[in-house]
C-alpha cells in the first residue's frame, strides 16, 4: 500500500499572520496544496511557496458556498496524489470548522492527518477590547455559539444566556442579530446587557463597535465583513497588542 504524506489541518487564526503558531507557519511553508477557506487571510496564504497549489472551497452564510461533499472529495483526491497538503481554516479548525467531517472522508481512504490547532475569532477579538472572556466573579463559563446551523437560525438556551454575568461568544451572527435578541429578551436578557461587534477580527480594516442587545440590530445592519458578537461584553479603551508590535517593528 503506498504511504501517503499526513494531511495537515490547519488553524490560520481570524485573518492576520501575526496570529499563527510556528507549527502552522512551519506546515504552510512546506505545503504543496493549500485547500483554504473563504475567510482566511491573504498575508497567511502568502507564506506558503509560490508554486504551492491553492484551492478556495470558501462558504459564506446564507450565500454561495463549496458543497462539503466536494470539499471532501478534493481533499481526498489531494491527499492520495501523494502532495503535502495543508487544510488551512479560519480560526481554529476544531471551532465551527466541519473539522470532523473532513477526518471522517481521509479516515474512509486510509489516509492520515495531523491537526494544528489555532487561536479561535473570540479569543482575538476579547484582546482587541481589552477584555478577558472569563473573569473570577463574574461568569464561571464561557458559551460558544453559533448564530445558525444548517436549518436556520440556531436555537441555543435561551434562559441560561439571558441570567446576569453571562458571556457568550456568537460566531456567524450578523443575520441572526434581531433573532438572537427577541430570544433573550422573552427570556429576561436587560435589553441594556452589554453586546460588543467586532468586524474583521485582527485584520487592518476591523471595526470595534459597542452596542447593548437593544441597540444590537441597528449595530451589525452597516456591517459587511465577517463579524463576531461578544454578548456580555464591553470593550475597554486598549489598542490591540498586534497593532502595537507593528509599530514596534516600524
């Protein structure tokens, strides 16, 4: 049987380079193929080879998108060409990332994987505020959630999210915005509970805007990149640690 080289899954962080591991950096520098997503930065593709392979198989919410069956299929046929091939996502590819649906294709064919996990949207976006996503009396968990699933918008507990102190993390929310605050309204959410958008994570062009769930919808209507929404959060006066390492670096 031929030995094929690992698949290397990737996590290439919300969009700036800065935010990648050595490990990442190490495994796109080798690369052959790159099947990236939509979402992932262009200073991030750039370093792997100039003659490497790049294949976009980008979703979009609600939009166009590359079927995860094709996705699979190119992965698959990638892999067993006997390229080193890079499966770079957006952020971390264990979170929202279909990170099980791809193994379980390579697994079917008798093909290996490594995983390289990356900083995920809500960790570099709760820095850009200045703020921690836990805090020691004031939530003693953290909530990941997505804004919709295949089906429509994602139900979530409602009840739980609405109580005082909590903190949430909503990936692919924008359109879900009047949605999402009608649920924790009824629910008992203060329509004054802090909500921070932040559009672009960590790229040169993002937006820090501080909304409260009442204002929530009107906040992410002029948005029109890729935003993540902060629910019981409000941002602090502090200039992102990137920012200020490249002008360290100037």
């Amino acid at each position: 049987m031929p030995q094929f080289h690992p698949v290397f899954f990737v996590g290439a962080g919300p969009g700036s380079a800065d935010h990648l591991t050595m490990a990442a950096a190490r495994a796109l520098s080798a690369a052959e193929v790159v099947i990236h997503d939509r979402l992932v930065g262009a200073e991030v593709l750039e370093l792997a080879p100039p003659q490497a392979r790049r294949i976009d198989v980008g979703k979009e919410g609600f939009g166009a998108s590359t079927a995860q069956s094709e996705i699979n299929r190119i992965l698959v046929e990638a892999a067993q060409s006997g390229a080193r091939v890079v499966r770079l996502k957006g952020g971390d590819c264990g979170v929202f990332g279909r990170l099980d649906e791809e193994i379980e294709a390579l697994e079917a064919q008798g093909l290996i994987f490594r995983i390289l996990p990356g900083l995920t949207t809500a960790s570099v976006a709760a820095a850009a505020i200045g703020q921690s996503l836990t805090k020691r009396g004031r939530n003693t968990g953290l909530r990941i959630l997505t804004g919709h699933v295949m089906e429509g918008f994602a139900e979530q507990d409602w009840r739980g999210l609405a109580r005082p102190g909590e903190v949430a993390a909503i990936y692919m929310g924008k359109k879900s915005a009047r949605y999402l605050q009608g649920r924790l309204m009824m629910h008992g959410a203060s329509p004054e509970t802090a909500v921070t958008v932040v559009e672009n994570v960590s790229r040169d062009d993002q937006r820090i805007l501080s909304a409260t769930l009442a204002t929530l919808p009107t906040a992410v209507a002029e948005l029109s990149g890729p935003a993540i929404l902060l629910y019981g959060l409000a941002p602090r006066a502090a200039a992102p640690a990137i920012d200020q390492l490249k002008e360290a670096r100037a």
